[in-house]
C-alpha cells in the first residue's frame, strides 16, 4: 500500500510540474511577451525558496548555493523564475548520470544576474544540445505516451520564461566533466522608446 501510495504521489506531482510548465509557456507565448507582472524582488529569497522546495522532492541530493555578499533586486515575476530554478535543479537530479555535486551559483556580469546550476554528472550528449530547450524531445518511435513523450517541456518553459523577462538560456558541457545550465536576467527593467 505505502508503495502504491508513493507512486501515486510521484506521479501526481509530475502531473503538477508538467501543468506548471505547459500554463508558463502558453502564457509566455501569448499575444505579447510583456504578459507577466515585474516587481523587484530580492533574488537570494527566490533563490532559497525553489532550493527548499527542491530538498522537499529530493531530499538525498546535496545542493551548494553561493551569491554574492551584495543584494541584488531584480525586476521579476518571483514565482516564475523560481520554477525555472526548480525546472533545472529538477533535471539535474533525474538526468546527471552519477553526480556528486550540485551547484547552484549566482553572479553579477555587467548589467544582468547569472544564475547558473551545474552538475559533475556525465555531461550532456553534444547532439542534443542545440534543441533542449525546443520542448518536442519525443521516444524515437513517437508512440510511447509515458513521461519521456514530455521530456524538454520543462526547458521549454524555462526559455520562454526568460525570455519574456529579457533574459538569454544556455546549457553546456563543463570541461571539468558534469553540464551547466545558466541564465540572465537584466539587473534592471529595461526602458521601451
């Protein structure tokens, strides 16, 4: 019973994230990208927030976060950029093949915030970085209706999410072994003329 129990739990709570994702990208990708409500928030509390959320599902996973000893205010939509956070610590968790370590960085590069989680996991297949963030990664056979059929979607959404906030995504392969996943968002709203 505790087993099945279990399963339904994961389950529901990848149905949960799966509908998260999908409503941010269809929002995101609405008639105009200015859809979403900035305020400036303090990154750090985000930042803590999706780190306890993400201890919460995965409570065996050691995370190290470091930022910098300066606030730093972004304008924002605070709940978005958390599930971005959670979508990329999430993936890390389920796709770094023999990690140890999960970093979770903050840095100020010029006039944006760069926000990275990297992994010492076996890295990312170089074929598949150009489209991970396309969110139509299917099963070769393109008949299976399991959650692999949904594998990319929560990428997707982290890019339309910072995109809309003004922000670039990347992922790579460390040379040090294990992918890093990292995003800007403009240290300050930027001005339409």
């Amino acid at each position: 019973k505790n087993e099945l129990l279990l399963d339904a739990k994961q389950d529901a709570e990848w149905l949960c994230r799966m509908v998260e994702n999908l409503l941010s990208i269809t929002r995101m990708n609405g008639a105009d990208m200015g859809g979403i409500t900035k305020n400036d928030e303090l990154l750090e509390e985000v930042l803590s927030e999706a780190v306890m959320a993400f201890k919460k599902r995965h409570d065996d996973v050691p995370v190290s976060v470091s930022v910098p000893d300066t606030m730093i205010f972004l304008p924002m939509d605070a709940m978005l950029i958390e599930q971005v956070i959670m979508n990329l610590l999430d993936n890390a968790a389920k796709h770094a093949e023999g990690m140890t370590e999960l970093r979770l960085d903050v840095k100020c590069s010029g006039s944006r915030a760069l926000v990275s989680v990297a992994d010492d996991g076996a890295g990312l297949d170089p074929a598949i970085i150009p489209v991970l963030f396309r969110g139509q990664i299917d099963p070769a056979d393109g008949k299976s209706y399991d959650s692999n059929r949904f594998r990319g979607i929560g990428l997707a959404a982290c890019q339309a999410i910072v995109t809309a906030h003004g922000g670039t995504i990347s992922a790579a392969n460390r040379p040090e072994g294990g992918a890093v996943f990292s995003f800007t968002i403009p240290l300050e709203e930027e001005k339409e003329e």
